[in-house]
C-alpha cells in the first residue's frame, strides 16, 4: 500500500510541476517537440522541452550543424530567460554572460491588448572554427497582442493571437581586431495558438514557420 501512495504522489508532484510552468499559448509539456522551418535554411530544427519542473524547464535547440539548451523560468509573471547564454553547446562555442535580466518573455495572461517588455545585458564571445566574435550588448523588446486571426503555416491552420514586437540592440562586436558599433532595431510580428505555442515569426528579413509538433 506504500508503494502504491509513493507512486501516486510522485505522479501527482510530475503533474505539478509542469502545471506551474505550462502556458495556455506556450506549452511546456516534457518530450514535446517543435519543427520549424526558416526562410534563410532550406534545413529544418527542432525544439524540445526537457528538465520540467516547478519553476524552470530547459529547451534544446537542434540545428543541422550545431546545439544548445536553452534555461527557462517560470513564475506567477510568466516565462523568462534569466540567462542569455544557452549551455550544452555541439559544434558552436559561445562564452557569454548575462550582468542583468528584467521582465518576461512571455507573460501569464495574455490576450489582446497585453503590453509586456524584457531586457537583458550581456558579453562574451562566439567562436566556431576559425572565427571568433566578442560582444557586448544590451537588448530589449517590447511586444503587444495586437488581435487574433487565422495563418496557415505546414502544420497546419490555426487561430492565433498576433504579438507585435520591438526589439532594439545597442552594444559593440568586435571581429579580428576591428570593433563595430551594434546599433540595431527589428520590427517583428508573431503569432501563437493556444496548446500549440509558437506557429510564425516575420520580419522585414526573416519568416519563421511551424511545420509539425510531436506531443
């Protein structure tokens, strides 16, 4: 009979935990994996959600020619990035860290008219192969549901709210030797379906599109 309430309880605290961290428009489910397709890669990648417990959760990013995972927190606000520097790098060697992170990536409640912002400032370097690049950088992003409409994507056809957002970078990057000013600002538009998560993502040089999710 022990056994039996041990099993049942480590179900229910399982439960639980991604409970806390699960979103109505992003879902963080254990095993869950995301492909995507980018205008600027015939290649396609994936993201998976793995490590769900009750405040974090991990991403990990697989590209055709690298990876990284990607730490996630969540509370009452919503989900954030406390650190830019992902970890668990293959194939790309990236040595940042982040002095100072405020507001969320993506906030509890959302729905149209939500404002939300979130910024952080880093340095480090990149490196893969021969080419190294240091940074310092500051980002921040401001975004809005702007409404809810239908967009037609490979997986599928959903409807979705429509997040506009303003992400502005300031900061140096320096590159054999020379440095160059960042000074830099993207208009982007994306939009999110309910237990789907993120479905599309455009900007003026990028379009971003789902094409199946593995629950």
């Amino acid at each position: 009979m022990r056994s039996i309430i041990g099993v049942l309880l480590l179900v229910a605290l399982g439960g639980a935990a991604w409970a806390r961290c699960d979103h109505p428009f992003y879902p963080v489910r254990e095993g869950w994996v995301w492909t995507y397709r980018s205008s600027v890669d015939k290649n396609p990648y994936i993201i998976q959600t793995l490590e769900v417990k009750a405040d974090s959760f991990i991403q990990r990013f697989t590209f055709t020619s690298f990876g990284f995972d990607s730490r996630w927190t969540c509370d009452a606000r919503g989900l954030t990035q406390p650190e830019f520097a992902p970890s668990g790098q293959t194939g790309l060697q990236m040595k940042f860290k982040t002095r100072k992170a405020t507001g969320v990536v993506l906030p509890q409640s959302l729905r149209v008219g939500s404002s939300w912002s979130y910024s952080y400032e880093a340095s480090g370097e990149a490196q893969q192969g021969n080419l190294t690049i240091h940074m310092e950088q500051s980002v921040s992003t401001t975004s809005k549901v702007v409404g809810q409409e239908s967009v037609s994507v490979p997986a599928g056809r959903f409807r979705a709210l429509k997040v506009e957002s303003t992400q502005t970078t300031r900061g140096t990057m320096t590159m054999g030797g020379r440095s160059s000013p960042l000074n830099l600002t993207v208009k982007s538009t994306s939009w999110y379906a309910p237990n789907v998560g993120l479905v599309k993502s455009q900007s003026e040089q990028v379009v971003i599109e789902l094409v199946s999710l593995k629950r």
